[in-house]
C-alpha cells in the first residue's frame, strides 16, 4: 500500500508537457483568421387558447440573428419560403400562405430582391447582428 502511495507522489511531481508548448502571441492570433458563419432564427410563440379548445390568439415573434467571421465581404442570400407574404400583400385565394404583419431588415439587406425573391440577399457585417425581424 505504502508503494502505490509513493507511485502516486512520483507521478504528481513529473513536470507537464504544458509548460514546453509555445504561447501564442497576439499577432499571431490575428493572422489565424476563422471564415466561418453562424445563423440562428430564434421564434417566440405567444397562444391563448379558450377551455372550449379554440385558439384566440396565435402570433410569432422572430428574428434571424447573424454571426459573420467571414473574410473579405461576399454577398450571401438565405432563401425564405415562397408562401411568405409581407403587410398587405394579398395572397391568391384558396392559397395557404404565411403572412407576415411587419417586418425589419438590417441595412446590409438589399430590400428590394426580397419582395421580388423571397430571398435575403446580403453582404454580412463582421461579428453579430440582426439580419431580420418579424
């Protein structure tokens, strides 16, 4: 019992292979650039729902929430879904559509493709932002 003790303590007092690796510098941590992108679309459902089973009111809240380490500044589109309608827009009849009361964009967002489109058509800023609200 007394060995495994000692074996023990031994290992404790061996030096870590930490203490050889290099530390990164700043300017080095700066050449490293990440090109990546993250997009969350984050929903909030408000429902009120009658004891009879009805629903009285149903509404969502979102946003498509952006983070951009992308290098240099490509144009990027998110395609949205084609029965997506804004304000007053009338759908065709019999048409089951989403329609949306308001909405907002961020000013990287060229507004005028996405009424055409359904599509956000965008050059991203670096680091985090809005893209679209409704």
């Amino acid at each position: 019992i007394f060995d495994l003790g000692l074996n023990f303590l031994n290992q404790m007092q061996i030096s870590s292979n930490a203490a050889t690796k290099p530390i990164a510098i700043g300017a080095q941590k700066q050449t490293e650039q990440r090109n990546e992108i993250f997009i969350d679309v984050i929903e909030k459902l408000n429902v009120t729902i009658e004891r009879d089973g009805v629903v009285s009111l149903a509404e969502i809240h979102g946003s498509v929430r952006l983070k951009s380490f992308l290098q240099g500044s490509p144009e990027l589109k998110i395609m949205l879904n084609r029965d997506l309608f804004v304000g007053d827009t009338p759908p065709e009849l019999g048409r089951k559509c989403i329609v949306l009361d308001e909405c907002c964009f961020h000013k990287c967002v060229n507004r005028e493709l996405f009424s055409k489109e359904r599509t956000l058509h965008f050059k991203p800023p670096v680091g985090e932002c809005v893209i679209f609200t409704y």
